[in-house]
C-alpha cells in the first residue's frame, strides 16, 4: 500500500468516527462497522507484510 492508501484509510476513519457520534446519517451509512473491520483488517495484513519482509528478505 502506498501512503495515499493509508491517508485515504484514515479520512474513511475519521467519517466512521462522525457517524459514531451521531454527526452525519446513519442511515446512509448502514454498514460502517463492518467497513471499519474491513480497513483494520487490511491494515494489519499490510503491517504483517511489511513486517515480514523486514526480516525475512
């Protein structure tokens, strides 16, 4: 991943974090949580990958 893919990670972030707090509609947003999984997910297989190659290659 690149570092626009981690600051596109953390604007989506930070709008799942508005609409926790009830400041944008819920409605339009119905699967956040899920979503929010999703980009935590992805980020830690990035870590792990990245970590990986630090010290196996």
């Amino acid at each position: 991943m690149t570092d626009k893919d981690f600051k596109n990670i953390e604007d989506i972030k930070r709008i799942l974090k508005y609409l926790d707090k009830g400041k944008l509609d819920i409605e339009s947003w119905s699967n956040t949580l899920d979503l929010n999984k999703s980009l935590n997910l992805l980020i830690e297989e990035h870590k792990e990958l990245v970590d990986h190659m630090k010290h196996h290659h």
